[in-house]
C-alpha cells in the first residue's frame, strides 16, 4: 500500500469530514496497521492515559487530530506533506 493511500486510509477513518468516506477494507487497515501503532508508539504520550500529555497533543479521539497540539496541527486534510503525524512516524 503506497504511503498515499495509507494516509488516506488514516484521514478518512479519523478525520471523516476531511476525505472520502473510507471503505470497509480501509477501515480494516486502520484497525489493524494504523491504530496499533499509535497505541504502541503515540498513546503513552498522547492520550486521555497519559501520565503527562505531550506537547498537549492527543491522539486518541478525532478532536485532537482536527485541533492538534502546542506545535499545531497533527493532520492537515488533503496535505500529508504539511502534517506533523506523518513527519513524526517518518
């Protein structure tokens, strides 16, 4: 799956309004490759969990992709390039 289309897949599953609806295999792809490694890599940090909330980013529900943190937005729709998310998982 091209980087592209994953970011698609990310967008349209968290960010409904911001893309295309998502289809049932993206959304499958999401719970399996997306969401895992934010839990793994993101949540400690950036979630309702945190001990201390980073950068006052959270990722764990879709108001804090749209809103983002004290560096701005995490996700910016239709510009991955401009997205601090995705330079981060680079």
């Amino acid at each position: 799956m091209s980087l592209q289309r994953l970011l698609l897949c990310a967008f349209a599953t968290v960010l409904p309004s911001a893309a295309p609806a998502a289809s049932p295999s993206d959304i499958a792809f999401f719970e399996k490759h997306i969401r895992p490694a934010l839990s793994a890599h993101c949540y400690e940090c950036h979630s309702a969990g945190a001990k201390k909330l980073k950068g006052g980013l959270r990722l764990d529900y879709r108001g804090g992709w749209k809103k983002g943190g004290e560096s701005g937005r995490a996700v910016v729709p239709g510009k991955p390039a401009e997205s601090r998310l995705i330079e981060a998982i680079r």
